[in-house]
C-alpha cells in the first residue's frame, strides 16, 4: 500500500463520527449496567454485579488503549491513534466506578474500613495500586498538559500505564483464586504479555538497528 | 454501637438486620404493645406466621414433591427467609459450573433416584442407606437457619431435615472415630462441571465428631417444604450454620468416620485461604477480602436492593451461645 492512496479503513477511521461512535460505545457498557438497575435486573447480589461489571470493563479498557500502539504499526493505520486517549480516560472512569462501588458498597463510605482492607489484603492493595497508577495519567491527559510536561517527559509519565496494567491483572487474577479459577485473568495476562512484549520487541530491534547503523556509518567512514 | 455478642439465635441489633418493611412494622408492633402487651405478642406471632407464609407464597413453585416438616423454632431465627427465587438461582456448586446462575441452569442432568449412602469407616455397623430409609429415619424438622458464604454474602433459609447425630448414632462411632468427611457425588456426565479440574473431584468436606453430633448440624433434604431442588444439593447436602457455606457438601453418596482431620477440596486448592474449620469469624479473614460485614441477599428495595447497607457478621454467625465451648481454648486466627 502507497502512502499516497490511504486505504478505505484508514478513511472510514478518519470520518468525523468515529471519535462519537467509540465514546457511545464506551458508555454501552454503563448504560446497560444503569438499565438492569432500573429494571430490578442486576441479579441476587446487585453489589457483585456492579462491583465486578465496572472492574471487568475497567480492564478490558485498558487492555485495549495498550493495543492501539500496536495495532498502529501492525496495520498502519496511523489513524488509530486518534482513539488512545479516549479510551484510556474511559478505562479510568470505569476504574474509579469501580472503585466507588467497592467503597461505598461494601464500605458504606468509611475510610476506615476501606484502609483496613486495603492493609490487610494484597488484592484490594493491587487494586488501589492500579487505580492510583492511573490518576496521573488522566490529570495531565490534555493537550494543554503535554505541552507543559514536554513530549518527551509526558511520555515517560505515560509509560506508567505498563505498570497499571500488570498490576490491574494481577488484581484480578488474585481475586478469581478465591474461586480457584484463574482461566479468565490467564487469558487477560496472556493478551496483556503480548501487547507489552511486543514493545520490548521493537525497542529491542529498534536499538540494534541503531547500534547497525551506525557501525555500518563508522566502517563507510573508515572505507 | 451496643454490639450483644453470642446471644444465640438473636441478632445483635435489629435495626442492622432487619428489612425496613418490617422493621416499620415492629415500630407499630411497639405501638401496639404500648397499649397492650398480650396485643403485642399476638401480633409478633402473626407477624412471623405472616411472614413465612408470604415468602412461601412468593417463591416456592410447589413443582417439588412437598416434604412433611414440623417448625423447630426452638433452631430457627426468627429473621425473613430469603425469597425462594434467590435461594435456588444464586447457588455455589462447582459440579455445575463456577457461575452463580450456571447450577440453576444445568443442574437438571441429576438424576437423585435412586440414591445411596454409605456409611463407613471407625464405625461397628457400616451400612447403606436408600435415601427412602434415610428420609424416615428420624423425625424431619423445619429449621430456619441463617447461611453465610465466605465470599461474603448471606441468606435466611427454612432448611428441612433432622440432626446429622442420627445417622451417626445408628452405624455406631468406634473409639477411633475422630472426625467425620462427606463426600459428594463424582459423575462428570450428570455433573458437567466436575470436567474441570478446578478443584479435586469429588468435592469432600468434613468436621470434628464434636461438631457433626452438634444438634445444629443438621442432615438437610429440603427447603421452603419441598424436597431439595437439585442446584442446592439434593438429594441431601450437609448445613451447618455457623461455618461457612462451602463446609455444607451437596448430593452426598458417602459419609465416613475417620481418625485423621481429612484435608476437604478446598484447603486442597487454595491451603492459605481456607482452613478445616472455617468457622464464621469476622476478625479473621486469611483470604483477599474483609469478613467483616456481609450483604443480606433478597432485601429488594431501588436498584435491586443495590444501596441497602450491608450488616455487620457475627462470630460464629451469632450461633456463639450453641457452639462457642467446641473451641475453648483454640486460637480461631490459626485454626481459621
């Protein structure tokens, strides 16, 4: 393919109504949530199906901002990227809903408890780990914020989400072994080594190639 | 917080227990007694009388062979029972897959007739029950028992059945008969689930003698007057209502006596976590998750009951006064 003659998917990405559509369907998940709230279906256990709903899609959120980079320079579709940010921000608002249930559901909104749990168990720490991995990744999400960091800085800070993301797996791999099924969160874990191994790939090649060139510049200067 | 601890079957404090309706209902009940106590006491009568026959008529489809029962109030709380709904489609049964819902919807492949049980081990008469002779052999109770998971959520439920002591009694204990496991069915092609390895087949769970002739332990065949649906463990299953749930094993086909603690399922799979005793503790919680508090299913109310505040756990989940001196002098953080 020509870089001159972008193809149909690279112009159907860059259509207006894509940033729209994905920000719809980012709230589906939400919306249906709300919907079987109001029609008295969320199941014996509402708490569950709320707490482990927003965490599951929290996730799978984040795990899908951790694809884009790579679907990008798989495909080429660089117009991909336009879609980054927001579903990170959504990963985040998913997170913090998830957050806000677990304090306020099974809390019922006192610090104290909450801090007790978040002490006593690794699993709960993981996941406040995560969320407060996070936050300063959605504060300094804006244009506005990148150019007061600087791109190279505000990248560095944004590395942070490779960490966000093993520790979020981590949370829920170690909240499915309370049921001795971790099949799920392997999955999660497996899909999540790929997307961040597949980095490590390409910084690997990309410094060899460096390393080759200029070797090879240094022979050519010799010769 | 006037927190009463150990008073047997009574809850702590009502107004953390107590559905709003019907705790806008006692308010009128005091009313009432106000002017009359012998008023009073009529209408806390009826009031439980009606409740009961409410959640029947809520759930209870009356598909199930009924169960001739006689109320054992002297065992029952007197809390609401937990609509039958919730009690037969949010059910932990791993044979039938790991969801909550996955047993109400596979669990039809059980075929529980005909159906044995044997009884073995350091016993003097080993013997093999039919469930027919197993239903007659004492007289079956109605017992409303509160029931609390170790995932941190509770029901009420009206359980039919007689003390597991029975049993035990009949087959003669020998003097070597320390403990007691149960051991549930193993047939992958009417138990799906158990095609898995998540945990080892079949499922086995046990207790100390002391606790299985417990009067509370009780051999249970069936709730909400009907014979068990087969998702809760028919044809008969294990309740001992002061532990938690996972320690109540389902559709049992062997009961052994034994000299040695038996290592269940679950202190198999995950040994951090879940101890042989598995008494209701809420200071101690070894797995991931706090035991303080627990989230009463089947309170309706906006959302599903979604912002009902969740009620504080009770030691041996308030069965204290009845079996406490079992554990005299342990340390229940190490023997969780």
């Amino acid at each position: 393919m020509t870089p001159s003659a972008p193809s149909l998917a690279r112009r159907l990405l860059r259509h207006k109504v894509v940033k729209p559509a994905v920000f719809v369907l980012c709230l589906l998940p939400l919306l249906h949530l709300v919907w079987r709230g109001l029609s008295d279906d969320l199941g014996p256990n509402p708490e569950q199906t709320v707490i482990w709903t927003t965490g599951l899609w929290a996730l799978r959120l984040l795990l899908l901002t951790l694809a884009i980079t790579p679907l990008r320079k798989l495909s080429g579709w660089a117009e991909l990227a336009r879609l980054r940010r927001l579903l990170g921000l959504f990963a985040f608002a998913y997170a913090m809903l998830h957050f806000t249930a677990w304090f306020g559901l099974v809390n019922g909104f006192h610090a104290d408890m909450a801090l007790h749990d978040i002490v006593r168990h690794p699993f709960v720490l993981a996941g406040m780990t995560a969320l407060l991995l996070l936050l300063p990744l959605a504060l300094t999400s804006t244009n506005g914020m990148i150019k007061r960091l600087g791109a190279a800085r505000w990248q560095r800070l944004h590395r942070l989400i490779y960490v966000a993301g093993a520790v979020a797996v981590f949370h829920f791999w170690w909240g499915k072994l309370a049921k001795n099924n971790t099949a799920t969160p392997t999955a999660y874990a497996a899909i999540l080594a790929l997307l961040l191994g597949l980095r490590l790939w390409w910084a690997w090649r990309a410094a060899r190639n460096r390393r080759g060139a200029g070797a090879q510049g240094s022979s050519r200067s010799l010769a | 917080m006037s927190k009463r601890r150990d008073q047997g079957f009574e809850h702590p404090v009502a107004s953390d227990i107590t559905p709003r309706e019907m705790y806008r209902d006692r308010r009128h009940w005091l009313a009432a007694a106000a002017v009359g106590a012998a008023a009073g006491v009529a209408a806390l009568t009826s009031r439980h009388a009606r409740a009961l026959s409410q959640a029947a008529t809520q759930g209870a489809p009356g598909k199930l062979p009924a169960l001739a029962a006689r109320n054992n109030s002297a065992f029952s709380t007197t809390q609401t029972p937990t609509p039958y709904k919730d009690i037969v489609t949010y059910n932990n049964f791993y044979e039938f897959g790991t969801s909550k819902s996955d047993p109400s919807q596979r669990a039809g492949s059980l075929r529980t007739r005909p159906w044995t049980v044997v009884v073995d081990g350091e016993v003097h008469k080993p013997r093999t029950f039919g469930i027919d002779d197993l239903l007659k052999l004492a007289p079956m109770e109605e017992r409303i028992y509160r029931h609390r998971c170790v995932e941190g959520w509770a029901m009420v439920v009206p359980w039919l059945g007689y003390p597991l002591s029975h049993v035990l009694k009949a087959v003669e204990p020998t003097a070597n008969a320390k403990y007691v496991q149960y051991i549930t069915l193993l047939d992958p092609a009417e138990m799906p689930g158990q095609n898995d390895p998540i945990l080892q087949w079949p499922y086995l769970e046990g207790l100390r003698l002391d606790e299985a002739m417990h009067p509370l332990t009780l051999l249970t065949f069936g709730l909400y007057g009907e014979v068990l649906p087969n998702q809760d463990g028919a044809p008969l299953r294990m309740v001992i209502p002061w532990k938690y749930g996972f320690k109540g094993g389902k559709s049992i086909v062997r009961i052994q006596l034994v000299e040695k603690q038996p290592v269940t399922s679950w202190m198999r799979a995950v040994p951090q976590w879940y101890g042989f005793y598995s008494n209701v503790n809420p200071d101690v919680s070894p797995q991931n998750w706090s035991q303080a508090t627990e989230r009463l299913i089947g309170q309706g109310g906006a959302f599903g009951g979604l912002f009902a505040p969740r009620v504080p756990t009770q030691l041996f989940n308030g069965y204290g006064a009845q079996v406490a001196h079992l554990y005299q002098g342990m340390d229940l953080r190490r023997f969780f």
